[in-house]
C-alpha cells in the first residue's frame, strides 16, 4: 500500500472568509487528488480534496465542491461552500480507529465515529478512517465465523 498525493497549481479567488470574517478576500483554491496504490499500481482508493486558503487570516478551508465549480461564484456562494478542515479529535479518531480496528465491537464504533468526524475535510484522516472500516468489517466476518463454528 502507498499513499500518493497530487497537488494542482493554485487559483486565486475572492471569497467571504468564514474563518475571519472578511468580506471578498483573496484566497488560494487548490485541488489535491489523494491515492491509496496497491502494489504500485492499482489505485484502491481516489479522493479529491479542495482547499481554499485565505491570505487574510491564513486559515485552510475545505470544500465540498470541486474546484471548477467554485471559479465563477460570488464571494459570499463560496464561503457557504467552506468547511474547517478536519481537527486533531478526528485526526486522532482515524489513528485510534485503525488501531482497534481487530477488536469487537470496539473497533467497529471507533471506525464509524472516525469516518462521521473525517467525512467532510477528507484528507488522509478520512483514506485511514476508510481503511479502519473495511478492516474492521473483514475482521467482524472472521468473529461471526469463529463464533458460528465454535459453538
Ligand atoms: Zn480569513
């Protein structure tokens, strides 16, 4: 498995800083594509992150939208758009989720709580809290099977 991480150059934009508060501020909109390769050559998993970054306040925004849906819209439609990017408890979550992904139960909440927490900012805590689940969900398979053939 190996992580890749694509960066395009950045617009520049005017936007409502949800962050600041200012009105009509330039911000850098970037558009980054995060892969998780199998062997090298499979991509297993593709996200595409927006960030816009405000040269007031210097405060990292993500969007939901793409990139080429935000170029063209008024400075106000765009800071409805912006989200904070993930915090360090979701950041934290995704960790503790990969961690306890072989424990019943446990490791199943923690995955679920990760991916609610990492779902809107993406980035690399959402790819792990993804990967937390579907471990957790092949190890739960493997419970119920030990648990119907050692009864
Ligand atoms: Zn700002």
């Amino acid at each position: 498995m190996r992580g890749e991480t694509h960066h395009a150059e950045p617009t520049l934009i005017d936007f409502d800083c949800p962050g600041c508060g200012a009105k009509g501020v330039e911000g850098r909109l970037t558009e980054q594509e995060d892969r998780l390769n199998l062997l090298y050559v499979v991509t297993v998993l593709k996200l595409i992150n927006t960030y816009v970054e405000c040269s007031e306040c210097r405060a990292v925004f993500t969007s939901k939208a793409r990139a080429a849906e935000i170029v063209g819209l008024s400075p106000s439609e765009i800071g409805a758009r912006l989200a904070p990017p993930t915090d360090f408890i979701g950041c934290a979550m995704a960790v503790l989720a990969l961690l306890t992904c072989w424990a019943p139960i446990v490791g199943l909440v923690m995955a679920l709580i990760a991916l609610l927490l990492t779902f809107r900012a993406g980035g690399w805590p959402k790819i792990v809290s993804i990967v937390s689940l579907s471990l957790t969900g092949v190890a739960h398979v493997f419970f119920l099977f030990i648990a119907v053939t050692h009864r």
